[in-house]
C-alpha cells in the first residue's frame, strides 16, 4: 500500500490528520523535524539603552526573544546563509524592534504590542503578552534584532506549541461472546462505543487512545473486545505558535526532509 493522507481537521494554526503507509522511524523523524528544524523568527540579540525596572537585563533579554513573532520564509535568510556575514545581520537576515516605554503616571504594564517593528510583516503573534511592569518614571528604551533560527539551537525558535502523533487504533468485539452489559461503554473515556438493545459496537475507532479501560471493565474473562493498533498508520496532532501557519510548516518540513534525503543520498553515492 502507498502513502496516503486523511485530514481529520485544519485551521490556520491547528492540524489533525492521518499518515498511513509509513513506519514509526518515518513518523518520528518528521516530528522531530518539525520541532529542530522548521526555521521561525525570534529576537535573539537585545541593546539595551536604559532600564530602571526591576528586572535584569538579560531576563528582559530573555522575556523578548520568548515572544513568537510572525514569520517570512520567503524574504529573510537564515543568518549562516546570508552573504552580509555580519553579528547583528542585515535587512536580508534580521529585523528590527525597538521599545520606548515610560511610566509617566503610576503602573504601567509593557506589552509586547509596545514593540515598535522596523517590518510591518514582521510582528508579535499578539500584541497582548506581558514583558514588564514598570512603576511610576521608570522607563526601557531598547532596540531587539530578531533572525531566523531552529528549534534544536533554543526552543524560541520552536514553531510548535504541540506535534505529537499515536499509532491508528484497531477496536474490536466478538459479539458472539460479548453478554452487552454496557460497562465497557460506560467506562470508555472517549465514547468510543455504544450501546444499543442487546449490541454493544464501535462507532467512533479513530478516537480510541490505547488505554484498555473498556477491556479491563468487562466481566467476561477473556475480554470480547480487543484494542489493538495499526503500526503503519500514525495520528498527528500539530499546533503552531503562530509564526508560521501550520500547513507552511508541514510543507517547509516535508521540504527540509527531501533536502536531506538527497544529501545523504549524494554521500552514499560519493562513498560507493
């Protein structure tokens, strides 16, 4: 059988879909992908021209380059192949924040609304995450420089708040055997069975998560119903942090696979 994709549900920064076809191997190495590989947008270096709040400037620093920031593949290179070579990067690698924010008048909260981008396309996720709070004249001036990295060099650069994938699972019951007590249907976190008269059956598979309550609730020994799993079929679950729309990062993923592929296959030919 060959590959073939079923999607279950999708929206701008959600997917879930089925992979059938492929083995564990392949469905790990494109998580792991996903996670390390697939390039964001992050503030990474941060000058600092005054700060009289109570955080340290390297926490500042640090609450910055957490923000996910809305990501242009297509017009910003990955700082290593940029041919500026520069530390702080060039309009072609990085973008520019800046941040002047006083308190004037008792508490004042910063969002990161607050930050000021030289790239209009190049913006906080939202506008409505905490930095700091400053109290009354206290005051951050600052410029943020943010490039493209990988989630395996920080997890800032990470495009996923969630990718994760389970095998297809297989539920089964012999209704010859099964006495429809209903316990296993009652029991099932997520009504994956149903009762009705004198038959208990499967009417939602997809949903099951593997974990045997129904089986350990039956009260014929053995069990009439049988949970299984497909180890050529995975469920992926993937949420994007919103620098990237999910299916860009399935693609840019599957790009970065292929890319790989073909080196490792040129090496083996250069070995041979």
């Amino acid at each position: 059988m060959g590959m073939r994709v079923t999607i279950f549900s999708r929206d701008e920064f959600t997917a879930r879909f089925m992979i059938e076809g492929i083995n564990a191997a392949l469905a790990n190495t494109l998580r792991r992908i996903i996670l390390a590989e697939v390039p964001t947008m992050a503030i990474d270096d941060v000058i600092i021209y005054e700060n009289s709040s109570v955080l340290h400037d390297e926490i500042l620093a640090l609450r910055l380059g957490l923000i996910p920031i809305k990501t242009d593949l297509k017009t910003y290179n990955l700082p290593e192949k940029c041919d500026c070579k520069s530390e702080l990067g060039c309009p072609k690698c990085r973008a520019i924040f800046t941040l002047d924010v006083e308190a004037k008048e008792g508490i004042r909260t910063v969002y990161s609304g607050d930050l000021v981008p030289e790239d209009p396309a190049i913006v906080p996720v939202s506008d409505k995450i905490p930095i700091v709070k400053l109290a009354a004249s206290q005051r951050i001036r600052l410029e943020a420089y943010a490039k493209l990295g990988r989630g395996k060099d920080h997890a800032k650069w990470q495009p996923v708040s969630a990718c994760v994938y389970r095998y297809k699972p297989i539920v089964r019951i012999d209704e010859s055997r099964c006495n429809a007590c209903g316990k296993c249907v009652e029991y099932c976190p997520r009504k994956v069975l149903a009762k009705e008269g004198n038959r208990v059956f499967v009417v939602n598979e997809i949903e099951c998560i593997l974990c045997n309550d129904c089986v350990k609730a039956c009260n014929v020994k053995p069990a009439p119903i049988t949970v299984s799993w497909d180890p050529s079929a995975f469920i992926f679950y993937i949420e994007s942090v919103g620098s990237l729309p999910v299916d860009e990062i399935i693609f840019e993923a599957l790009k970065i696979y292929e890319e790989k592929f073909m080196e490792f296959m040129t090496l083996i030919e250069g070995v041979l």
